[in-house]
C-alpha cells in the first residue's frame, strides 16, 4: 500500500489504471497488485529493498540479466498485465514502455542497474526513508564499479536523485501521457553515499 500511497498520482500509474479512473477502491487494488508483481520481479531479476524498521517504502532494482531471461519476464508480466489491466491501460503500458525503452538504451549501457520503482508515501517523505531504501545497492554498485539509471517523471524528485550522484542526461515528452520525463545516470563512486 505505500507505493499505492506515493506513486497513485505519477503520469506512468495513472494512465496504466485509467479504466478504472471512476472507481478509486478498484484502481488501488490494481495498483497493489502491479506493485507487489513489481517486488517478486525486482527479487527475481535485482532486488528489492524494504526497510526492516519502517515498511513505509520500497526500491525495486532490474539488474543486467541474460537475454533469455529478460524475454521470459516479459512474456510473464504481460500475461499478468493482461490479467488486472484493462484494454486501455494495457494498451498505454505498452505504448509508453515502447517510448521509453529506446530511449534509455541511447544513453545506457546493457550492464548498467536500473532502479525501477522508488516510492515512498507522502507523509514519510523528508524523513531520509528513500535514501536509506537506496544506499544498500547503490553502495553495492559502487562496490562493482556498476553504473545505475532511472526514468523519472517529476522534477521535485530531481534533486534528490542528484544527492545521490545521479545525473539527467536527457528529457523526453512522453507522448500518452503528455509529460515530460528524466533520465538519470549514476556513475560508480569511490565516496560513500
């Protein structure tokens, strides 16, 4: 329920759940259900990270994998997007990942760690939860001299991310949803978090 909490409102969520736009209770079932499938893909393809004092947020990490591997997590999450989506959110899904994708891969490397999902809800945020959800795997990254990225779609997250070591090295309107959207590129560090 807390990445429900904080990302409800982000361009990406909203135009996946829009089927069910009119219907709150049943776009937040939906929206747990993609993020809980979301936490056993990131514990199956990288990790997920939720803090053992405070559940008030989740990372979820896609590490570089073999082809064979990524194509069938594919072909498993769009079996489960075509069970909880409706046509028009899947549809979306699609349209933005396919915006998305080629884009990242212009200006990120096949090996470099994709943070997925950063959430944490709205009456926990200033309070160091997303820092401490990310240092364990980006100190990880740093340790294997690992560059990481992520797409993000608001700007009041940028200066966060930038705390961190991330860098945006690009912008792109997303054309479904209208936004505007960051790319952002860590490079491995030889300072701690």
């Amino acid at each position: 329920m807390s990445l429900v909490e904080a990302l409800e409102n982000d361009p990406f969520y909203a135009a996946i759940t829009r089927d069910f736009s009119g219907d709150d209770v049943k776009r937040h079932e939906v929206l747990e259900a993609y993020f809980d499938y979301s936490m056993k893909e990131g514990m199956r393809l990288g990790c997920c990270t939720i803090l053992p004092d405070d559940d008030r947020g989740a990372a979820i990490w896609i590490m570089p994998r073999p082809q064979r591997l990524l194509a069938e997590s594919r072909s498993e999450k769009h079996r489960f997007l075509e069970s909880i989506l409706g046509r028009g959110g899947l549809e979306d899904y699609h349209r933005i990942i396919g915006f998305m994708s080629p884009r990242a891969r212009e200006v990120v490397g096949s090996s470099t760690w994709y943070l997925s999902i950063l959430g944490v809800p709205p009456n926990a945020q200033n309070r160091g939860l997303g820092r401490r959800l990310l240092e364990p795997t980006l100190y990880e990254a740093d340790g294997v001299d690992a560059e990481c990225y992520l797409e993000t779609y608001s700007p009041r997250s940028i200066s966060f991310y930038e705390r961190l070591g991330f860098e945006c090295v690009v912008s792109h309107i997303e054309p479904v949803t209208s936004s505007e959207y960051w790319i952002m590129i860590r490079k491995p560090s030889k300072t701690p978090v």
